[in-house]
C-alpha cells in the first residue's frame, strides 16, 4: 500500500509510530524512545499544565498522564510551556516481576505505584532510573541497594509521596 493510500485511510505513515521516535544510540545501536522520554536516561518532555508555590502539575508528552510533583522552588515557565527535568522519588521496596507491563498508577495525581525496567542505577547513591509511564530516578529504602539489581530487571514498588520534578538546566 503506498503512503498516500494509507494517509487517505487516516492511518499513519508505516515507517514511523505517532507514538515513538527512532533514535541512534552512543554505541551506533537504534533504540526506540517513548512519549516524555529524551534521549537521555533521566530527562521527562512534558507539558507544564498547573504550578504553584510547592508543586506542578506536568502532562506527559505523548499520553494522557497528568503527574502532581513537588518543586523545591516555583518554575518560572508559563502553564502550557514545554518543560523538561528529571522526577525523583523514594521507592518504598522493589520486588521483581515477569509479568505486566510498564505504567504509573494513577493516571492522573501523585505517583504511587510504578513498574517498569531498570534502565540506569547508582550504586554510590543507591539509586535506580526505571522506565515506567516516563522515567523515573528511584532512592532504595528498606534497607535494598541498587547494587541487588541489574540493568533491565524489570521491577515494580509503591512509591512515597512528595516525588519531585527537578527542572533540566
């Protein structure tokens, strides 16, 4: 089917999805980056949808989550402006999972509930980043160390409130 014919269908041109980006990685390898993602393991693309004094509200590019993080100061952009960061939070325990798939519970409020694979840890600071709805750099507590898991462990955690958005410099 050529293109026209399938863009005539309303459907979307076969090479690309509407929701994923083809990029290159360092090592030459391709990978597929998800709606909010950037090409770095910690960066969220976003839509800045409310702010105040102690916290925002960011619609994540690409879907219809609306996440309520903490700020430790206000941002200054614009509601409706693009904003990029990174999202901190203390991960209450994590537990290894073979089953279900990636997602932050709930869709719209504060993260509570994530599962998704580890994409980066930090050993030194205890650490992980997890690809869940966006990513997300998790704290270990109940006395876990990132240093028990391994890259591409696919995990789900509740998460404590006050998770926080860290604006990209």
């Amino acid at each position: 089917m050529s293109r026209s014919t399938a863009s005539q269908r309303g459907r979307s041109s076969p090479r690309y999805n509407a929701t994923t980006l083809p990029t290159i990685g360092k090592n030459g390898s391709t990978t597929t980056m998800q709606p909010g993602e950037s090409t770095d393991l910690e960066t969220v693309r976003g839509v800045l949808l409310e702010r105040g004094e102690r916290g925002v509200v960011i619609g994540l590019a690409g879907t219809d989550y609306r996440i309520h993080l903490k700020v430790q100061a206000p941002l200054e952009q614009a509601e409706g402006s693009p904003v990029r960061g990174r999202i901190e939070a203390q991960a209450r325990r994590l537990d290894r999972t073979a089953a279900g798939g990636r997602y932050m519970e709930p869709l719209y409020g504060r993260p509570r509930r994530l599962q998704g694979p580890i994409v980066m840890k930090n050993d030194a600071e205890n650490c992980v980043t997890v690809r869940s709805a966006c990513l997300v750099r998790c704290r270990l507590g109940s006395g876990q160390q990132a240093s028990d898991f391994r890259v591409g462990d696919f995990v789900t955690f509740d998460v404590e409130p006050d998770a926080l958005f860290v604006p990209a410099s």
